[in-house]
C-alpha cells in the first residue's frame, strides 16, 4: 500500500483549468487522515555501470519539435503560471509515494492535491515554493494528496515544510509554479517487476521537465503507451518491450532512447536529459 497523505482542504489556485482525472488507484486516506510511509514501490537497485547493456544513444529526433505554444503538452501545471493554495506537511518516511519512483535521495518532495496530480501527470515536476514570509524552497512531486486536498494545495514533507515556516503549523498559504531546474543527471529508465516481452510497464526517472509522452518502437512505428496512476507507462501486449523508447516533455522536446535491456525493477541510467526551459 502506497503513502497516505494529509492535509486537505484549502483554497482554489490561480490560473489551472478544469480538469477531470480518474480516482487514484494507489493512494489510500487512512483512518486517521494522516500519512504512513510509502511500502512495496520497487525501490531501484544500484545503477548499472558504464558497461551495462543499458548504453541509450539519443537520436536525430532527440532536438525540441518546432511550435507556436510554450508547453503544448502541459496538462494542469503549466509553465510561467503562478498557483496558488496552502502547504500542508506529512511524514514523508524515506521518500516514496504514488509515483513509484522508490526511495529519494533527499526529501525535498511533495505530494501534488488530487486534481492537479492528474493521473501522474505531476510525477516528477520540480515545483518552486514559497510562502509569505519571502521564505522558499523547490521540490520535486513525488506523491499524491487524495480528496479532499484541493486545487493549488501541496503537502510537504516536513524537512521541505521547514524550509518555509515550522511544521508545527501544520498549513500556510504559499504560491508555486514549475520550475526547469539545472542538474548533471541524466535521465534513468526503469522496467516494472513482472515486465517481459508479453507485458511491459516502463518509467522514466530523473527528468529535468514533466514527461506527457512515453512510446516504444514497434514494426509498425511507434506506438505510445497509455500512462496509469501510478506512473508507468503500459504495454498491454508487450509491443515493443525490450526496445527502443521515445519520450517527450511538455514542451514537446523528444528523446530517443536505444540500448535499454527488459530487466524489471532495474534503474537503467541513460546519456540523455531534457533541455532546460
């Protein structure tokens, strides 16, 4: 069972549309209404080494596609939008959460309100906070806040709370927006447990910008890959499992990957990374 999150209820943001997302598969309110840390993610073994099979190049298509709009595959959280909402802070144990990505380096995450999660569409978006007192901090979503936590609403974890006011508050009013922050890491691929050539899940980690596309090269093309609550990308017949991977950013930049072996629960590190916007 995956984190259970706190902290809900607070006012609207400004600026994001209306959107409708599908009911959380993963994230349980417990009975307190308090979180518990997350369990049973996967978390990533040791990376591979430079001699790993796992040696992705990224092709020609690998260049930001040519577009009228800023971020044409935004969802919710848009670029140069200011939201606006309450910080709420939870036990945020080693990291872990609705997104799957397994234990954090550090714990400057969050965890997205329902709505604006909007099916893993959150996952991985580095988000900038701050609070009224000038105070902020940037960090990374990682989990999701289940109803009744409204629009605009993150809950922090409490070393990430710190940095904005004493988590003995428990909530304060905050604005944040989405960030594109500067990093040496690359992007990591990882295959679920379970995943074979029959059937596949795969997640992308540590990307620079939101990822809205995830597709894999099949003999007939590329086909893309329907995304779940929990942030992986399914092959439901195995098309393409074990192949080259293609994946787009907001902004619509793609990124081809070739050379990453179907080995499940295994984080894959690659050459590649999105550019910062």
């Amino acid at each position: 069972m995956l984190a259970v999150l706190a902290g809900c209820g607070g006012p609207s943001p400004a600026g994001p549309v209306t959107a409708t997302p599908t009911t959380p598969q993963v994230a349980v309110p417990s009975s307190t209404g308090s979180p518990t840390a997350a369990a049973g993610a996967g978390s990533p073994t040791a990376r591979p080494s430079a001699t790993t099979t796992a040696t992705p190049q990224p092709s020609s298509a690998s260049t930001p596609r040519k577009t009228s709009a800023a971020a044409p595959l935004a969802g919710r959280i848009r670029p140069k939008v200011t939201y606006r909402g309450d910080a709420t802070v939870y036990d945020a144990g080693n990291g872990d959460g609705a997104c799957l990505y397994g234990a954090s380096r550090d714990l400057m995450i969050a965890a997205m309100n329902h709505t604006d999660y909007e099916s893993a569409r959150a996952c991985g978006a580095h988000v900038l906070v701050r609070a009224a007192n000038g105070a902020s901090v940037t960090v990374l979503i990682t989990n999701e806040c289940p109803l009744p936590c409204a629009p605009g609403q993150l809950d922090l974890s409490a070393a990430a709370f710190a940095k904005l006011a004493d988590p003995s508050r428990g909530r304060i009013p905050i604005t944040w927006k989405l960030v594109s922050p500067g990093t040496s890491t690359t992007i990591s691929i990882r295959y679920k447990t379970g995943s074979s050539k029959w059937w596949c899940a795969i997640q992308a980690i540590d990307h620079r910008n939101p990822v809205a596309l995830l597709e894999v090269r099949t003999s007939a093309g590329w086909q893309r890959l329907p995304r779940t609550d929990y942030n992986y990308f399914i092959s439901a017949r195995g098309s393409g499992c074990g192949g080259a991977i293609r994946i787009t950013d907001i902004y619509g930049e793609r990124l081809v990957i070739n050379g990453v072996a179907l080995r499940p629960d295994v984080v894959q590190p690659t050459r590649v990374q999105f550019a910062k916007r």
